[in-house]
C-alpha cells in the first residue's frame, strides 16, 4: 500500500497538491461537475488543517477542442465548493509563481495555470526520468510535502503526476485513497454473485476488461448493451466487422464464456419519431439501434437484483435522447437498490445518476475516472499508484 494524508501533520506545511478538474468546456465555460466537487474534498481538508496548499492542474490537452491554458474559471467554481477563496495566477513556475507560492500564508490556496501547457509534462518517463524535469526541478525546493490526487489521471505517466514522487515527501489524496481502495476491492475480493453492466461505445476499451474480469473468475455475469452490445450481436451473427482485431478478441471471448455473457434480447430503434423495439432476431437491415429493449431490461434488472458485486461502466444507449435513456436509467435505477457493493465508473456514467435524479449515496462507490478506471478493471498497473506504492510505503 502507499501513504495517505493520515501520515502527515499539515499544519503550517508548504503542500503542492496534484489534482484533477479536468472538466467539460462549453463554448469556453468550464462545466462544473462530480469530478471537481470530489476532488475540494482533499483541498478543503488541507486548508482546514493549516496547510499552505498550491494546485497543479490541467484542463484538456493543447491544440485539443478542450484545452485551456487559464484556470481562472476552476478555482471559482472549487472557491464555491470550498467555501474558501482559491487564489489564481497565470504562471505556472516563474516568477509570479514563485511570489505568490511564498507569499501563501497557513489555510491559503493558490491554483497555478494548466500544467500541460509546459510541453515536457505529457512526455511518458519513468518517475526517476521525470523528477530530473525542470517543473521537478523548479518547484520542489519551494514544498515540503507531495499529494497526488488525480486519480482520473493516474493511468499516465507525466512529470506532475509522478516526477514529484521521488524528491520529495508524498502521500495519496483522499480522492486517491477512495477510488483505488473501492475499485481494488472488487479486484481482489469481491462478494458473489457479481454482475458487470458494460455499456458504451469503445469496444476496445472493454474487452480487456472482459477478459480480465472473466478469465480471473471476478464476473460471473456480463450485461452488455450500448454500440458493445451492439458489436457483440454482430460478432455472434458473423455480421462483417471492420475491426478484425478486436473481432477476433470478441469471438473467442464468446466462444470461452458465452455462459456468463448477456447479448441483449431485444434493440430500440426510431420509426416516425417514435421508439420501437424489435427481438434481435427480427431486427431490419441497415437501421441504427440506440438501446437495449424492455425484454434485456427486465432479464438485466432479474440478475442485478440477484447479485452481491454489481458494477457498471458506460450507459446502455444513447440516453441523451430521451426516448432512448429508458434502457440506461432503468438498470441505473435496478442497480441503486441493489442491497449488495456498487460502483459506478467510466466516461459518462458518473454523470449518469444526477441526469436521473438518483442520489449518489444509493450507490457505494461513484468513480469519477474514466481510462484508469477502465485500466484497472483490465488488470494493468497505473504509473502513478506504482510510483507512490515504492516510495510512499
């Protein structure tokens, strides 16, 4: 295991906290959501113990439709979740930085711009490689502690993520702490029967974590639908695919664990503006199907109701329509009931339970991660959570 904010006493520490407000861009306004709310937890807790707390973060990649160089707009909206001013400077480590880093009195916060906007901070290194970097090397003298808790970032190996690990003291956030403990727990101990609803539209992304959930004995059910419900209706029905790759991979999936995998029975369409649902075996040619129908629903809802583990990443169809959110909200709604371990996780299925107006305490854990989410799950290491295992331990 690795050190969390438990091991350290705060009070009057000079903290650079690593953390994660990546959030949606709106002609140009950031979106609050999940992920910034969860993550002014840890920030509201170092300032309320007396740290000196300054804030490494991105905002999109450059060049990329969601890239902004200018946090201003993130510490005010992490200000209102704080209840406390989170300063802002446009620099990231000259000497404006620096002034308002030293200038940072006991409970303060200081957000500092994108930190991706210093091309060597997305090269891929080793934690050893990156802490020779020049915002290793700038910063590091001007803290006393580390804490990463970017979690939704955890699965790259970037110099703030991990390049601050070796050089100085360092521990895990609090959001850190809670995704990998709750996401390990299903790894490595879950309760059975467990159910995996997988959703989406990355076939790539989930047969790695079918593969890895199935072949470790961890699922003992998959509930597919979304466009992977879809690609694996085509798999079976040896429709012609282009990714032949990733169709190899779903056949022999199939082929080895067609008992514990559920196809959905039945695909919503649109006729005249209206949803219709249609069996799988009578589905028309050259039509687009946008959710599982009410026969996959009932099957889906009779197995999670059933289950100790339930898990689910990516909606079942495209429930931004809203003669199409059926599928997704009724097994959102299965799944918070469920009296058994839940998580949620992936892309937008954290978003999901606010679009429907469900609590989030119904479910155990929400993950605000999306690719480590989906690595873990596929059974890869994170960089970042290796990095402070062999350091921080």
């Amino acid at each position: 295991m690795f050190r969390t904010m438990n091991d350290f006493n705060f009070h009057g520490k000079r903290v650079l906290l690593r953390t994660d407000v990546n959030a949606p861009l709106i002609n140009g306004k950031v979106k609050d959501c999940l992920r910034i709310k969860k993550s002014s937890e840890t920030l509201r807790e170092l300032s309320d113990k007396g740290a000196k707390v300054t804030v490494l973060a991105h905002q999109g990649r450059k060049h990329g439709n969601d890239y902004l160089e200018d946090m201003e707009q993130h510490a005010n909206i992490l200000s209102r979740h704080i209840g406390k001013k989170v300063k802002y400077v446009h620099d990231l480590m000259g000497e404006d930085a620096k002034k308002e880093i030293k200038n940072l009195k006991n409970e303060e916060i200081l957000l500092l711009k994108n930190v991706r906007s210093l091309d060597e901070e997305v090269e891929n290194k080793t934690p050893e490689e990156h802490s020779k970097g020049i915002l290793v090397r700038t910063l590091s003298p001007f803290f006393d502690i580390f804490v990463n808790d970017a979690f939704s970032a955890s699965h790259r190996s970037h110099e703030s993520l991990v390049g601050f690990i070796p050089v100085l003291p360092s521990c895990a956030g609090r959001l850190m702490e809670k995704e990998y403990l709750n996401i390990s727990r299903i790894l490595k101990e879950p309760k059975h029967p467990a159910v995996i609803a997988l959703g989406g539209n990355k076939p790539e992304d989930i047969i790695g974590v079918m593969k890895n959930l199935l072949g470790k004995g961890i699922a003992d059910k998959i509930l597919l639908g979304g466009v992977i419900g879809n690609f694996f209706i085509a798999v079976e029905k040896n429709l012609k695919i282009n990714n032949t790759e990733k169709l190899k991979d779903a056949s022999k999936i199939l082929e080895e664990y067609k008992d514990k995998i559920y196809l959905p029975k039945d695909l919503a369409l649109e006729e005249n503006g209206k949803r219709v649902e249609r069996d799988v075996d009578k589905l028309p040619n050259n039509k687009s199907f946008f959710d599982i129908g009410e026969k996959s629903i009932e099957l889906y809802k009779k197995e999670i109701s059933r289950s100790s583990t339930v898990i689910m990443k990516g909606p079942m169809g495209m429930f931004e329509n809203d003669i199409f959110a059926k599928g997704t909200k009724e097994i959102l709604k299965a799944i918070s009931r469920s009296k058994g371990f839940t998580i949620l996780g992936g892309g937008h299925t954290s978003s999901l339970p606010e679009t429907f107006g469900i609590p989030l305490e119904k479910f155990s854990h929400v993950s605000v991660a999306g690719g480590a989410f989906i690595r873990l799950l596929s059974g890869e290491k994170l960089p970042v959570i290796e990095a402070l295992k062999k350091y921080c331990n």
